[in-house]
C-alpha cells in the first residue's frame, strides 16, 4: 500500500526542491547583478559597503540553492525509472553536477570581490562572472536540453514546455555572457517545470472496490 504513494512523493519533492532552486537563484543572481552592475567590463572595480552586503548575501543563499537542485535532479531522475536511457541519463546526472561544481565555483570566486580593493585587479569579479556566465550556463543550456528531451520521449513534459526548453537551452549555450541578465533564463525554467509538476499531476482518483 505504501508503494503507491511514492510516485506522488517524488513528484512532489522535485516540485517543491525546483521552486526553492528557482527562487533562492533568481534572487543571488539579481542581487549580484544590482550589486556589481558591470560586469566584467565594468570601470568601477571596487565595492562599496552596500554592494559587499548584498554580494555576501547572495553568497549566503547559493550553498542552500545547490542542495535544492540537487534534491531536484535526483527527484526528477527517479522519475525516469529503471528503463531511462542510459546516455541522455549520463548526460543529465554529468551536466547537473558539473553546473553544481561551477556555481558553487562562481561564489567562492565571488567571495573574493569582499577582500578586493581599489589597489587590487579585480580577479575575482572576473573569475565569478567567467564561471557564471559562461561555463555554468552552458551546462545548464546541456541539463535543460537533455531534460526536455527525456521528458518528450517519456511524455512527462507537455509539448509546450518541452519547446520552450529547447528554446531555453539553446539561448543559454548560444548568446551566453553576451546577454546581460541571461542567466534568469535557468532558474525561469526550473520554476516553470516544477510548478507543472506540482500542478500538472494529479493523484488518480481512488477505485471503488468489487466484490469478487
């Protein structure tokens, strides 16, 4: 009796994980971006009292970001099954830890920025938003794409939003650091996906008994 409930409470973990990874990213990438609104390219190298708050905050809410991914990953993945394809599954599990490593790469990276100043390059500014813009993105544009795709052959993505993540994907492996605010794109789906599997399935109504 209790196997039956565990379909619904994965479901429902990947849900909820995926709507705390969207969020808990979507806030450390806006609060990083107000705070060091230049980007790499930008003149103005050192951070000011405020900005080094609202970076060490940022930072703060990462660590707890890539947990909740990784909650995600791994509800999403059970939901595959024991016939998932083994290569888009390798590819899946390889590009989910790899956006994980690098992420978690950008903020350490990012920390730096806290002990910079107006004497120092900025290589940390540098080196976080190389990692974030560029590598971290480009493996999750692989994690979008190979999710969409599993959830096309199994059917546990509608067609629109499995259009809408291959349209995603490619956004993020083709325009990148080029597209200031492009990073939105990620935690954007992560929410879009979650909430249609919180929303979109429902338990089957119960049965009623037959007398044999």
């Amino acid at each position: 009796m209790q196997r039956k409930h565990e379909p619904l409470a994965t479901r429902w973990a990947a849900g909820v994980a995926g709507v705390v990874f969207a969020v808990l990213t979507a806030v450390a990438i806006v609060m990083v971006r107000i705070a060091l609104p230049g980007g790499i390219g930008g003149s103005d190298v050192s951070a000011d009292a405020g900005q080094r708050s609202a970076v060490r905050t940022a930072l703060e809410l990462l660590p707890f970001a890539g947990i909740a991914f990784l909650w995600f990953m791994g509800a999403l993945r059970e939901q595959a099954g024991e016939d998932e394809d083994r290569f888009f599954s390798t590819v899946f599990l390889g590009s989910g830890l790899i956006f994980v490593a690098t992420l978690f790469g950008a903020a350490a990276a990012a920390g730096t920025v806290l002990a910079e100043s107006q004497q120092h390059p900025p290589f940390g500014r540098h080196l976080a938003y190389a990692l974030l813009t560029t590598y971290a993105m480009r493996m999750a544009a692989v994690f979008i794409i190979t999710t969409s795709t599993i959830g096309r052959r199994r059917g546990a993505l509608p067609r629109p939003l499995v259009a809408l993540g291959y349209l995603a994907g490619l956004t993020l492996l083709v325009v990148g650091s080029s597209v200031p605010w492009s990073e939105l794109v990620f935690p954007a789906w992560a929410l879009l996906v979650s909430l249609n599997i919180l929303w979109g399935r429902r338990p089957a109504p119960p049965q009623p008994a037959t007398s044999t």
